[in-house]
C-alpha cells in the first residue's frame, strides 16, 4: 500500500512539472506579447510625434515582401502551368481559335437503334452460349448513351475523327486501360487468312503481328496489339518494311503525334497490361483462338496466330507469365453505320524484293498523279501530304492504302490507320517517304504554320511529345532516340518546303485552304 501512494505522489509530480513547463515556455510567452502590443498601442496614441516616424509594432513573422515585376515573372515562368509546354501549345491561336460546325459522320437516334440491336443480338448469342455448356449465366450488357466510345463515335465530323477539346475521347483514353473484357476474337483480317494463305506472295498481312479484337463491359470494341519489340531495339538493318515488325508502342505514340499536329485522324490509342489469360483465352468463344495457347519451357502463358506461314510457337507472343503489355486502339463505327472505302496510295512502294514502282523512278510523277481525279482539284492530294509528313516524322513506309468515310465524299479526311511500323529506327530518316512533298512542292498553309510552331524552342516538338506520352500507362512509350528523331525530321520537312518556295514561290507552294494569319511566334 505505501509503494502504491509512493507511486501516485511521483506521477502528480511528474504532471505538475509538466504543466509549469508548458506555462512558462508557451502561454507566458503569449501573455507578455500581448501585454507589450497593447502597451505600444497606448504610446501611439499618446504620441504627439508625426505618425510616419512612429515605432513599427514588433512583430513576431514578418510579412513577406511584394514581388518586383521580375520577380513576378520568374513566378509565372516556373508555375505547373506555365512549365507545361503541351499546355501552351494547345492554347496557341492555332489549336485554341473555335472550330467550324460540321456535318456529322452519324445521326444519333439512327446509331442508337443500331447498336442497341446488336447489343440484344450479343445478349442472345451469349445466352445461348452459356446454356450449351452448362454454365451459369452472368449479367447482360447494357447499352449505357453516356458510354465513352459511343459518344467518341457520334462525336465524328467531316472534319476530324474528334473535336479539339474533347471530354469523350479523354474519358475513352481513361476507359481502355481499365475496363473488364467481355470477349476476344481474331480480327476480320486473321479470319479472312484462315486457311486461305498464299505462301507464295511476299506480303504476308498477318502473322507477326497478331492482333485481337476485344470488347468491354460497356460493349465497346479495341484492338489489341501485344508487344513484340522492346523499346530500345531498332529494326535490323537488313530488314524490308513489309516484313517489319509492328510495335505497340509506334501505336500509342502516333495517336499522340496526330493530336500534337492538330489531324486528328488516328483513333484514340492506350497502352495497356493484359493478363492474356484472364482477359483473353478466359473470355474467348473462338476455339481456334484458344488452341493456340500454350506454356512456354518458361513457364510464360504465349499464343500465336493461326496460320499456314505463322502457325508456329517461334512466332507466339508471351507473357510474363500472364502479364503481357499492348495497345487499344478504339474501333471506328461498324462498317454497316459508316461505310468506308479503301484507296491504294498514289505513292504505293513496290512490295517485292527487287522492283520499284514509277514515283521510285520519275521524280515528275507527280505531274500525273495531279492529272487524275480526285488528285486534280480539291483536298485530296494536299491530305495525301499531310499523311507523307506525318509518316516522315513516324519513320512509317508502310502506308499502302488509306481509307475515308464514303459519307464525306472526296473531300473527305484521310485516316491514319495502322501505324505500328513506325518509330523503327530513329537512327536513320527515310527520304523516299517524303516523296508527295518533294515532288509536288505543295502544302497547306495551316499544316505549315504550325510545323513552324513545334519546329520553336517553346514548343518543341520532343518536348511536348515527352510531355503527352507521359499520360499513357506504359510510360516511358518512346525512348529518347526517338524523340530527338523527331526534332531532327521537323527539320528536314522545313527545309525540304524552305528549298520549294525558292524554287516555285510561296504563293504557288503554300496552299491557303483556310483563311487563318501567320501566329506571332513570341515567347510571352
């Protein structure tokens, strides 16, 4: 019992300690402040002195002084916003200035009634499915009007596959890498091949680059294209381009360049991480797609396309063991709702080991090409250089065929679909691909003026490109080679219409196809 009152009596002192501590280090403190400042306050008023000399009141943080105008200038400079050069690019005049009304590719309530039918079409099927397996049936998919990649599709105008500033195209971007899938199959392309391949021709359109056709909870559709190439290897140098492989990363990176140039004639692109089991031979109805899976002597789940030439384990993709990285480009609207037609390019290379086409041949080629229609008047062939520039700047040779939306007409955009064997070699820069520039000595005013834009430090073109990609999952997408490629080919394009306008005048070179001045290029 005494040890117990022993106790208690150390712990009442130990409090008391403590609480005189905390009065005299801090409330005193405050008390004798406040006694000090209103006695100063009392001098003041009792002081006969002009006011300007009175005694500052002390204070304890002084207030910080206000910023010189150099000072308020570094402050912007070095702001989040003012530090973000993709930001100030897409507030320029030429990205930021408000965008014509345009027809639209599809009618809502047409579009509505249309997928609303397919997605009753998917329910039956998959009901059907289920039962003759025994297996229990899981929800059925609703068609939701806000889904992302419905309002990309009706988003599409005669103009570009999505306005400048787009909330749907942002949230699809958002929606890609995360959305659960529903079901996997061949594309259309593999399908068509199945059985009917012809060994025999060089163009080999399948195979090595296996793609797979996925759709989502929400019911909209992606194509997946897995990695087959890291990032730091180069094409070989003995390779042909019909023969390249097609990278994932090319994808996702050309969708960001399209928007960077203001074409915006590539679907949305996200990287993604597959678990190829789970997301794809878990799903998949197709039973030809399923038998070609298989576990590598690793240990690595690895598929590969079903085709005479190809129908190999050497070709197959793998995981790591499941895991597997790729990229979703969104589907464009069914060909039943947006037909759209597929034109060989005017400049189409020779896809044989040895022979050339004319454009190869007789650099006045483009003399006949303007004496064809729809090359003869219009937008057709200023559209067909866009794509050579754009193309240039991806290092892309393999842009065989374009295609356009039939409800355009001829004036229509030109889609740049396909451009995973692009970013290849950033060591080396193709000048063949810009042969519709060099040629024609034509390019429109708005294309030019703003390659002028990126080609300026505040804007340079790597730089907002490594800024852009940033935004995607699998960052880093490109490594640096490619970026500072990318600042080398600008160049090029510049000189290459520089040495046109000596030659035939700017009045002949520079196609004014909208009416918009020449930007200050400043750097406030």
């Amino acid at each position: 019992m005494l040890w117990n009152r022993r106790d208690r009596l150390l712990i009442l002192l130990l409090l008391g300690a403590l609480l005189s501590a905390d009065v005299y280090f801090h409330l005193w403190p405050q008390v004798r402040q406040r006694l000090a400042g209103n006695e100063a306050g009392r001098s003041r008023e009792a002081c006969s002195c002009p006011r300007e000399e009175a005694a500052p009141a002390p204070s304890l943080q002084p207030p910080p002084p206000l910023p010189d105008r150099a000072e308020k200038n570094r402050a912007e400079e070095t702001s989040p916003a003012r530090r973000s050069k993709l930001r100030r690019l897409f507030a320029h005049p030429l990205y930021s200035a408000p965008e014509r009304s345009a027809e639209k590719l599809l009618g809502r309530q047409e579009a509505l009634r249309y997928y609303r039918r397919k997605v009753a079409r998917w329910n039956r099927r998959h009901k059907i499915y289920r039962e003759e397996r025994n297996l229990t049936l899981d929800s059925l998919i609703q068609l939701k009007q806000e889904a992302s990649w419905l309002q990309f599709h009706l988003g599409i105008n005669r103009n570009a596959l999505y306005p400048r500033s787009s909330p749907a195209v942002d949230q699809l971007l958002q929606d890609m890498p995360h959305f659960s899938t529903i079901s996997a199959d061949y594309s259309q392309d593999e399908k068509a091949l199945l059985g009917a391949c012809d060994c025999t021709q060089i163009v080999k359109p399948s195979g090595v680059h296996l793609k797979i056709v996925l759709r989502f909870q929400d019911f909209g559709k992606a194509m997946f294209k897995p990695m087959r190439q890291k990032r730091g290897e180069e094409t070989p140098e003995d390779f042909f381009y019909f023969v390249d492989f097609q990278r994932h990363n090319a994808e996702i990176a050309a969708f960001h360049l399209d928007r960077i140039l203001d074409f915006r004639r590539v679907p949305p692109v996200v990287g993604r991480l597959m678990n190829i089991t789970k997301e794809i031979l878990e799903v998949t109805k197709n039973e030809i797609l399923q038998s070609v899976f298989f576990v590598s002597p690793a240990s690595n789940v690895c598929f590969f396309a079903k085709c005479p030439y190809m129908c190999k384990t050497e070709y197959a993709v793998c995981g790591n063991p499941h895991m597997l990285e790729g990229s979703l480009s969104a589907f464009l609207p069914s060909l039943n709702l947006a037909p759209r037609i597929s034109i060989p390019n005017p400049w189409i290379r020779s896809y044989t080991f040895a022979g050339k086409e004319e454009w190869e041949v007789n650099p006045l080629y483009c003399n006949t090409v303007k004496e064809v229609y729809p090359y003869s008047s219009g937008s057709r062939l200023l559209n067909i250089i866009d794509m050579a520039l754009f193309d240039f700047l991806i290092g892309n040779m393999d842009r065989h065929h374009y295609e356009m939306f039939t409800k355009f007409g001829d004036d229509g955009f030109l889609l740049h679909l396909d451009n995973a064997r692009g970013f290849g070699k950033h060591s080396h820069d193709d000048i063949s691909i810009l042969a519709p520039l060099i040629q024609c000595c034509l390019i429109k005013k708005t294309t030019l003026l703003r390659l002028q834009l990126l080609a300026q430090p505040d804007y340079q073109l790597s730089d907002v490109m490594r800024e852009s990609l940033l935004q995607d999952r699998l960052t880093p997408v490109l490594t640096e080679p490619h970026l500072l490629a990318l600042d080398r080919r600008l160049q090029i394009i510049l000189k290459t219409v520089k040495k046109c306008i000596e030659t035939n005048g700017e009045n002949t070179v520079v196609a004014n196809s909208e009416s918009l001045e020449p930007p200050e290029f400043g750097t406030s």
